[in-house]
C-alpha cells in the first residue's frame, strides 16, 4: 500500500510542479498524497498507518521473534510522539550525547573493521565487542535504517539506539536467543523507556515454563536492578571506549554484568546428560 | 498605623476643642524653632515622585500649593543627562497608553526626546516549552486599512525623568523647593506649637540633610501631605508605620541594550515594531526583547541569580549567542548551554549554528541581536511587595513605595504613573473643595482608586509567573498553553486582557 501511494504521489507531484499554487500543495496528507521525505529513505506515515504499523509489526513479532524487521517497525510506530524526542533530550543533556548527535558516527563493519578488534587487549570493550559477535555468529551490518520517524534528528536517534544495541549484548554478555534478549530488553526499557523494548516483554508468554522460572528469578531481577541505577546507555561513545576494560565501563554505567545464559544452559544441558546416563546405567 | 494621639484621627473635631484636648500636654515645644511648612513633601525623585510634582505642577488648582521634592540623586545631572543618539541607557520602560496620556495631560511628554522613544504596534509572546504563543496588537479593535494602534511606547527612564524635571523647570520656582542631593535624616511627628506656632501635631516633620560631608544643620520642613515616593525600602513608609507583603521571586532581571541584525520590516503596516517575549520555564522566567530606536533593542531576562551570574560571567559574543538562542533553542539545548563551560573548544555559537539547523523555529522569532552595547549588562533582583495601605494620616505612598511587582508585563512605572495620576486628582479634588490636602479622608479616595488595580496587576504578573516556572511537560504546561490558546483565538477576551493591562 505505501509503495502504491508513494508512486501515486510521485506521480501527482511531478504533475503539478510546474505551478507552485497547485492543489497538491495544500490538500492534507493522504496516502495518495505523501509529503516530501525528510531524509534520505524516510516514509511518511499518517497517524492512522502508524497505528496499523504499530498493531501489525507487534502481533507478527510476537508470532516469530526471530523477525527482527518487524521488531523495528514495532520500535519505530511506537517510538513517536514523546519517547524517542525524551530519548533524544538525554543525549543533548549530555556533552557525549551531544557530540554524538553532531557527528553522528555509524556503526558498520566498515567504521568498525573486526581485524582490528581483535587485535584489541583482553577484556576489553572492542575486544569483547568482537567476541561476543563471533561466539553469537551475528555482524554489525545487519541493522535496518530507520524509515518511519518524522523528524531526522530523532530518526538518528532511533539509528543510533539499534546499532548499540550489539553492544549491549557484549557488555552484559547476553546471547540472542529469546530468553537473553528479554533480559536485555528489560533492561533497555528502564534505560531507553522506548515502548517497543517494553512491549518485547510480552514475548514472555513463548518461554517454556522453566526459562520463565530462570527469567522471573534470575534475570528480570537484574535488568530492573541495573536498569534502574544505571546512567543512559545512549549517551555512551562505544567507538572511543573500544580500548576501555569492559569491567570498568561496567562500574561507570552502574550495570551488574548477569548471569551467563548460554553457561547456565551448557550446565543444564550436561546435568540433564548425566542425569540421563545415571538413569540408563541404572536400568541397563 | 503609626500612633497618633488625637487630630488626625479625629477630624470631625473642630480646631478649638481639639485645642483644648491638648492643652497642656506641649511636647518638645520649640525644638529648635518651627520647620518650614510645604502642603506637599515628595520624598523620592523617580519618575513616580516628579510626575506627582510636574502633574501637581501642572493644574491650574494646584500650582500655587507649596510642595517640595526631596531626592539623593543629583537632580541637575538627571536634567542635563545626554547619550550619542546611538546610546541607550539600559534602564528602560514600556509606557501603555495611558500613560502616555498622562504625561501628555500634564505637558511632560512634549519634552520628551521622540527620538529616544519608540512605539510598537505588536508583541508576540510565546512558550519556549509547548511552543503555543499569542500575539497582542490591536488588529481586532481597528480596521486594516488604519495605521496600527500602539500597544506601548519604549522610553529610557532618564529621558522621562528629564522630560519631567524640564516640565517642573518651566513651571517656574514660584513655591517649589527640590532639594537635590538631600536626603531625609529622619521623619517625626510635629509636636503643637501653640501659642508661638502651628499646631503641627499629627504633621510629619523632615530633617533633610544634603549627601556627602556637610557641617550645615539639618532643615526641618513639616508636611500637610507627605508622599512617599521613595522605592522598595520606602522610609516614609515605614514612618508612617505601614506593613508591606510580599515575597522574592529568587530571580534576578538581567537588562542589557543590544543592537539588532536586519530587520525585515514588512511593507505593510509601514514602520511596524514588535516586541518579543519567550517563556523559558526550564530556565526560571521570561526573555524579552523591547524595541529601541535605530534598530536597538532592550534586553530583559528573568532568570535563577546562578543563570544570571553565569550569563554575565561570558564574553560578548557568548553572551549574544545565549541571548540568540533563548529566543530559538529548545529548553533541553538552552539548559545545556546555560552550563557549558567558557573553555570548552565549542563555543557558544557554535552550539546555536549547529542546534538551529535541527530546530524548528516559530515564525515570531526577533531578528538576530549582533552587539551588545559595552557597560549595559546588569541584573536586578525580582520582588513583590505591596503595601498593607497606601494612605495613613497625611502620608501617601505611590509606585514602588506601594507595591513592586514582576516585571514580566511590564506594568511597575505604569502602575506608578497611574497612582500619581490618581494622587494628584484626588489632591486636585481636596484643594477645589476647601478640605485639608493630608486628611485621610482626602487621601482614601486614592487609595481606594488604586488598590484593586494595583493588586490585579500584580497578582496577575504572579500568577502567570508562577505558571510559567513550571518546567517540563505535564498538566501545567498542558493548561497553560491552552489558555493562551484560547485567549488568543478570542478577541473579546484578549481585547479586555490588553484594556486592563492598558489602564483603561
């Protein structure tokens, strides 16, 4: 549908831009009639399709979480009208944030070149950054651009949020299976108070009954401690503190690094083992 | 109320039998021989205190009463006070048109230099934090082929004060005393010097010394009617025994005179001025920018005494770049900006470049100031006061005397000029009818002109005060953008609203 409309309004425009008093001019927003974009792959949305966005994207994530265009559509349609400008005020409250938003750096495998991560020391941030990539088998370019924000400031804003998020992942160590992500996105709704982090939280409702037990015991305990107390993650220069140790950029963002999921599954995984050899040697 | 023994709370009795009461009670009979005697005492040469002597002055009723003014400033220097055309002086006053038509009934306007003063013909006021604004001209009360109506008129205090003391001057000498560079030693109540003298019981009496080192013997002058002219921390005021409530507003006014970049003046209306002001809740008050001649402009903004200090601690072209970006940035950019440190390698400029280009500006924004006029930054602190009375036996308070108020409308030399109006009428009224000028039954009739609409004034600038300081989004920022909304899409409403700040 948006395609549609966006060629029909193409269409309309290149019309009409001969006059300048055309019609098209005033005539208000419609599908048929799209605004200019503000930035370079901005859609513009009417209130009525953001809405349809927002329902749409959260019921088809929900289906399949593994779907992450959809989670940022979800993150996107829900992030206007006050969240993402709140998000936004915490960077230029802040003289990193602020320097952030002027140079608006881009994380890619291209700015950030893995060969050099890795070269980076021990238990530092770049270094566990590179190794949480490679133990998750996942890379940096797999982010979409922001489209449906209106205003290109806080489009960056919400460009900036998802291409951090990896990063968060490497400084708590949490893998992207569902139940880490969960824990991660708890965690980025106190911090963020993005909605779609919060509204992640009802994939909850997809674990089985003994990860929803870790989860509520474990890890949801953490995400609201550390979310909580800790300073905005957004406001964080991840390309200047590659070299940092991770532990100490931990202590000055007041995050408690959590319980290692995917080592807590090994464990299960080989208790259940033996477990299993126990009950075949006794009945063997 | 100071205590007074008998006659001036007691007016209904006659002079012989009031006589009687005191016979024999004579105190400090003689003290050093009878003070001169003035029908009225003006202690405090503001322009409160002159336009109460131009105006008294003026009426062909009052001119032959003998009044004296009392002032600690050099009231010769005020009178020839002079700048470069290209100079303001950065104490500066919006006159409503009621004013101006005081100053013009009493003949003081004329000698006022019109090219120090200028009108405007609209103010745009608006919200920094929700963006709503109103505009306020007169365009709903006239037609669009008229010339626009002015809302206000800018004039430097000193050239009102010199216009004033020039229409005193020409009113000749005849029965005026000012005592320049004096000030008032101490204010007594007279004491009955009969059979020698006057009774002065009840008649206050000064003792004016000149500033500065002086062995002359103070002057003792009584007073019919003392008027306390005299500020904030009013002396006769406290003679008189009068409480005074109030609160500080813990701001300080920061004044400066700047000079403005191109002005676009529209075509139509020819020659029309806007005065500007922004609501910066996040910051503690108002900015306001005032129309001057030559494309000049008053600067005034409320703000925390830490903001105030700071804005004054930066170099001009910071300072020019805050004052820039008060009118332009969004509250989150200009509280930043407000802690920047003047060493950081951005500078303030900068910060306002690069934030314009992601802001978007409202269509009122005043153009761009390019320079601040050297030695005319200065900060004053905001208060409220209002006197419990204005009139106690033979004492009058008017302007600050009586009440100080938030200068976020603009209304304190207003609401000043108008109890001077009031004062001299009702003075006016007492001479014309035989009754005795101080007599508190005189003086009621001014006080009770005054006092309500000085406290709706004043309260009014207090509450839009206090809503305008709440900062952030929430129910308040909500309800007040709604009711400028309102008020601005309702030219009744307006149209009363700009009649009552007018004085009419």
């Amino acid at each position: 549908m948006s395609v549609l409309g966006r060629r029909g309004a193409l269409e309309l425009r290149a019309l009409t831009t001969n006059s300048k008093t055309s019609p098209t001019a005033i005539r208000s927003f419609s599908v048929l009639n799209r605004p200019a974009p503000n930035y370079p792959g901005h859609v513009p949305l009417t209130t009525i399709e953001r809405g349809a966005l927002a329902i749409g994207s959260a019921l088809g994530s929900l289906v399949n979480p593994r779907r992450a265009d959809l989670i940022a559509a979800l993150g996107e349609a829900t992030a206007t009208p006050f969240f993402i400008y709140r998000l936004r005020d915490a960077m230029l409250s802040d003289p990193t944030g602020r320097r952030i938003l002027r140079d608006r750096p881009r994380i890619t495998s291209e700015t950030l070149k893995m060969t050099h991560l890795r070269t980076l020391p021990e238990n530092s941030v770049g270094r566990t950054y590179a190794k949480w990539l490679d133990r998750e088998g996942v890379s940096p370019d797999t982010r979409d651009n922001v489209q449906y924000i209106d205003n290109e400031e806080c489009a960056y804003v919400m460009q900036r949020y998802r291409e951090c998020h990896d990063f968060y992942h490497a400084v708590t160590g949490l893998p992207i299976f569902v139940e880490g992500e969960l824990a991660l996105k708890a965690l980025e709704f106190l911090n963020t108070l993005l909605p779609m982090t919060g509204l992640s939280l009802f994939a909850f409702v997809r674990m089985k009954p003994a990860e929803k037990e870790r989860f509520l015991s474990l890890h949801l305990p953490w995400a609201i401690r550390s979310g909580l107390r800790s300073n905005e993650l957004i406001n964080v220069y991840w390309e200047e503190v590659l070299e940092k140790d991770v532990d100490e950029l931990r202590a000055e963002l007041n995050i408690e690094r959590p319980p290692d999921l995917r080592d807590i599954r090994k464990m299960i995984r080989q208790q259940q083992k033996r477990e299993k050899e126990q009950r075949e040697q006794a009945s063997g | 109320m100071r205590p007074i023994s008998r006659s001036a709370l007691r007016p209904h009795v006659c002079q012989t039998c009031r006589h009687g009461i005191g016979a024999g009670r004579r105190r400090f009979a003689s003290q050093s021989g009878s003070p001169d005697l003035y029908d009225v005492v003006c202690v405090g040469g503001g322009p409160a205190g002159l336009g109460l002597m131009a105006a008294l002055r003026a009426s062909p009723i009052t001119s032959k009463l003998r009044v004296a003014l009392i002032e600690t400033q050099d009231l010769t220097k005020a009178q020839a006070w002079n700048l470069e055309p290209t100079q303001y002086s950065n104490r500066v006053s919006s006159l409503t048109p009621s004013s101006v038509a005081f100053l013009r009934q009493i003949g003081a306007y004329d000698h006022l230099d019109v090219d120090r003063v200028q009108d405007y013909q609209d103010m745009q006021v608006w919200d920094g934090q929700t963006g709503s604004s109103i505009s306020f001209d007169w365009s709903m009360e006239t037609s669009p082929f008229e010339d626009p109506r002015t809302v206000a008129t800018m004039t430097e205090n000193a050239n009102l004060v010199r216009a004033l003391l020039r229409r005193i001057a020409q009113s000749g000498d005849e029965n005026l005393s000012l005592f320049s560079n004096s000030t008032v030693a101490s204010i007594e109540t007279g004491s009955d010097l009969k059979p020698e003298g006057p009774d002065l019981s009840a008649w206050p009496v000064l003792s004016i010394k000149p500033t500065g080192p002086s062995e002359s013997t103070p002057k003792r002058i009584a007073a019919r009617l003392l008027v306390g002219a005299d500020g904030i921390n009013s002396p006769v005021r406290s003679f008189a025994d009068i409480s005074t409530h109030g609160w500080d507003y813990g701001r300080h006014g920061i004044v400066a005179t700047l000079a403005l970049g191109d002005l676009d003046i529209p075509p139509f209306p020819a020659s029309k001025r806007t005065a500007y002001q922004r609501f910066l809740p996040a910051l503690g008050g108002p900015i306001a920018l005032l129309p001057l001649p030559n494309n000049h402009a008053t600067l005034v903004w409320s703000t925390t005494p830490e903001n105030a200090a700071y804005l004054k601690s930066l170099s001009t072209p910071s300072f020019l770049a805050m004052v820039n970006a008060a009118f332009r940035l969004e509250m989150t950019d200009l509280s930043y900006m407000m802690g920047m440190s003047s060493t950081s390698d951005i500078s303030h400029q900068d910060e306002l470049t690069w934030r314009t280009q992601h802001t978007a500006l409202p269509s009122q924004v005043p153009p761009p100031a390019t320079a601040v006029q050297e030695g005319t930054v200065a900060s004053f602190p905001l208060r409220f006061r209002h006197a419990a009375q204005y009139v106690s036996p033979r004492v009058a308070l008017v302007g600050d005397a009586a009440h100080v108020i938030h200068p976020l409308a603009g209304q304190g030399l207003n609401l000043g000029l108008a109890d001077v109006a009031s004062l001299s009428k009702t003075i006016q009224y007492a001479v014309s009818h035989g009754m005795d000028v101080g007599d508190l039954i005189t003086l009621e009739r001014y006080s009770s002109e005054r006092y309500l609409p000085n406290a709706k004034i004043g309260g009014a600038c207090d509450l839009l005060h206090k809503m305008y300081t709440v900062p952030g989004e929430g129910p308040v920022a909500w309800a007040r953008s709604l009711g400028l909304g309102v008020v601005d899409r309702l030219p009744f409403v307006k149209s009363f609203l700009m009649k009552n700040a007018e004085g009419y």
